[in-house]
C-alpha cells in the first residue's frame, strides 16, 4: 500500500543501449553519454562476485559493483541477500538510515503497518535466511478467511482444506524490515545510506548512481526497488500509466472482545468500500479500510474510541468490541501500469514496476515475487557473466509479465465490479460470490493463485 504517482517524464532523446551521441538529459536532470558519467572509468571488467572495489579518477570517488539497487524497503532488502547469494556484489543505497529497528517488548508496542505474507513468499523469504528468525508472539498465521458481498453473499477460504499451515502470516512491518536488514548485513551487502541520490547516468556498460556529496556507485545493474515514485524508473525514462481509484487505505490495529480464532474477515460495502480485518497474536486484530477518499478523511479524524466503535460496528461486531492500539494511518490507492520492467542496465521491482489494490493482499507479496524471479534468473546466467545482459533482464521482464498482468487484472476487476452502484451489477456480483463458495474446486483454484 503506497501512495499518488510520479512527475511527469520526459522521454525525448532516447537511444539504443551503446549508440553513440552527446550527453543529454531526462526525466529528473540526469545525464546519458555514450561516453559514460563524469569521473568514472569503465575501463576493465571485475569478476563477479568481488567486493565493490573503491577507486578515485581525479575527482570524486566510485565504488564499482555487479549491482546497486536503489530502495531499502522490504523488496528491496530481500533481493539484496538473494544476490549476493547469487554470486554478485550488491551495493544496496536509501536516503534514509538503514539501520534494525528496535525491538519492543514482547507483545507491546505494535507497528500500524502490517502486511500478508503468502505461503510462497514466506518460502522465499525462508531461503535468504529472513523468516526463521522472526518471533512468534508477533506473527499470526491466518488459518481460515470469511467474505461477505454487500448484500450478504458469503465466500470462505480454509487452509485446512487446501492442505496448507495457513492462508496466509500476517507480519508487522518493523519486525520484518528488522530481520531483512540483519540478513543484509550478514550477506556482505554494502549498505550506502543516508544517500541523498542525485542523479544517475548510463554508459553502454554500466549505470552510475552519483550522490550530492560527490561519491557514486556504480554497477552493470541498476535495480529500481525505489517505490511508487521511482526516480530510477523516471531517469531510465519508464513512464507509468496511473489510475486512482479514489480511495484511501486507513489502516490500525485493535484490541478484540473475543477471540478470532485465526480467522480473516473482508466485507464488500455498499459504497464500494472493502473493509477488512487480519489476525494478529493474542486478541487483536489489524483492520485495512479501503474507503472512499471523503469517507477515509473521516475516520482518519475520528478519535481512537469512537474510530474502533465505528470499526466495529461496520464489521458487525465480529470479534466483540474493538480498543485502539495503534494511531491509524492513510495512504491513497491507485493502479499503476508500466509497459516494461526493464530498460538499459535496469530492472524495477516492488512498487516500482507495479501498483495493485489492496483488496487481495497481494502487493507485497508481487514484489517478494519479483525479487526471487531477478534472483533465479541471474543466479542461472551461465557463461554470461554480465548481470545486466539485455538478454537476462528480458528473461526477467517474461518470467514477471503473466503473474504481474492477471493480479493487477483480478484486483481491479473487482474493486470495479464491487464498486458499481447499479443493482443489476450488485445482483449478479453476489450471486457470483453464492455460486464460487458452492465449487469446491473453483474456490481452491482461486485460492491457490493467491498462496504463490
């Protein structure tokens, strides 16, 4: 869940990777030469896997790598292990400090971010080494799911009868990012941060990050972990196709009368809204409000009581009353399309390369997605030892292509289907819901593509 789109992108002057020309600029200023960035020398190939190797060419210094990837949030931080682990050098730059969060006390102090973990990126994030160090008291596994339509329809979902542990973990943001960080660290990733990122620059060879001290990074691949707003995505000269939605995700966690059981909850509201509550340990759940922008204005105004009655009595008094633990927080829901994934010497992932509707769950999990397709793509390179080879990043952008396409194509099917007014439209879309929870094996199929 992240927020509003990008400045507008000046595409003119593009040019075929290693075509000669003058040095121009797009998107935020940054230049493109054939004859590479000012004070830095291409000269002489490293073997991959190396060190970044620091060296000064009259003027500031440049620290070569395989790969520097701009953005360390959770996508980005998880592919930096993975390729490292992959045999590559990895330089990974944020402006913000890149540090663990402090650990709070057992069962206190919970973060208002929470994110749904499936089975598949849990298994990922198992194989760089991030999930078996998470603690249990702050992980709750979502073992059965209930989906109500606006109407009454019911739709419901049990790991059990899929055969899984659970649907879904649901996991706080801060306890995440803490691990993914140690795992970082403990790879050998060369974290550069704060990093006030100044502009970027592409030779045939290579992409350089420059910094607004004088420093710069830079690798045969720049990977755009970089968010919604992606300056990567911008200067590599990727213009992305918006659409908002009008709402806005209010999120905050609650102390819960009674126990939920593991269960997940997600109402379709008359008003085109989706409601939902995820499990958290102990008696608490984590509520996501996808509301209309002047409804979502409201509740982030509303104090912490009278929000948790409000929450409460919209989700029909599930779990008993509802107490605030968390401030709630909102952040402006739109679909974001880009017609590629990959340019000269870049490859984006996360919510850099798409943006999805909450409704499914699904928008950190796509980017976990991302990240372990970059990394099996570059970890079986073979005899090409050129990270970013055009011919990896297109195996890449294909592997990406049909899962990215059908999530971004169910999530805003219905987030536009459920918020049609018309009552031939309401009619039919519950009675599609009735009739899916009577197909067993419909309803696991759906299931399925959402465990990945």
């Amino acid at each position: 869940m992240s927020a509003a789109g990008p400045p507008a992108v000046d595409n003119e002057g593009a040019r075929p990777p290693g075509e000669g020309g003058a040095e121009r600029r797009i998107g935020w200023g940054h230049t493109v030469s054939a004859a590479g960035p000012r004070a830095v020398d291409n000269e002489g190939a490293r073997p991959l896997g190396g060190g970044g190797a620091e060296r000064r060419i009259g003027g500031p210094s440049v620290t070569d790598y395989d790969v520097a990837i701009a953005g360390a949030g959770l996508v980005g931080l998880s592919v930096a292990p993975a390729l490292v682990r992959a045999g590559l050098s990895v330089a990974l730059i944020d402006r913000a400090d890149v540090r663990m969060p402090d650990s709070p006390p057992a069962g206190e102090g919970w973060d208002t971010r929470m994110y749904a973990i499936s089975p598949g990126s849990a298994a990922f994030l198992e194989s760089i080494g991030a999930w078996r160090g998470l603690p249990a008291d702050r992980i709750a596994a979502v073992e059965t799911m209930r989906v109500e339509g606006d109407t009454g329809a019911l739709l419901s979902f049990s790991a059990y009868e899929l055969g899984e542990r659970a649907l879904a973990w649901i996991v706080e943001e801060r306890t995440l990012r803490a691990e993914l960080v140690r795992v970082a660290k403990a790879a050998g990733v060369a974290i550069h941060a704060p990093y006030a990122l100044d502009a970027l620059t592409w030779t045939p060879d290579a992409g350089t990050l420059h910094c607004a001290d004088g420093t710069a990074l830079t690798a045969r691949l720049i990977i755009g972990a970089d968010g919604l707003r992606s300056r990567v995505r911008e200067a590599a000269g990727i213009a992305p196709v918006t659409r908002s939605y009008g709402q806005t995700a209010v999120v905050a966690n609650f102390n819960c009368e009674h126990p939920h059981r593991g269960r997940a909850w997600q109402w379709f509201l008359d008003d085109g809204g989706v409601l939902a509550w995820l499990p958290l340990p102990g008696r608490r759940v984590s509520m996501v409000w996808s509301a209309p922008d002047r409804e979502a204005r409201e509740l982030l105004a509303l104090p912490p009581e009278d929000l948790a009655a409000r929450v409460a009595s919209c989700g029909r008094r599930a779990v008993g009353a509802l107490e605030s633990i968390t401030p709630s927080a909102g952040f402006p829901l739109q679909l974001q399309k880009v017609p590629t994934m990959i340019a000269h010497r870049v490859a984006l992932v996360g919510d850099a390369a798409h943006g999805v509707h909450p409704l499914a769950g699904q928008g950190v999990n796509l980017g976990f997605g991302d990240a372990e397709a970059l990394a099996a793509v570059l970890r079986g390179r073979g005899p090409l030892t050129d990270p970013g080879a055009p011919l990896l990043l297109e195996r890449f952008a294909r592997r990406r292509a049909a899962p990215v396409l059908a999530m971004q194509t169910v999530t805003d099917t219905l987030a536009r289907l459920f918020g049609a007014t018309s009552p031939w439209i309401r009619a039919a879309r519950n009675f599609g819901m009735t009739v899916l929870d009577g197909l067993p094996p419909a309803r696991r199929f759906l299931a399925h593509s959402a465990l990945r």
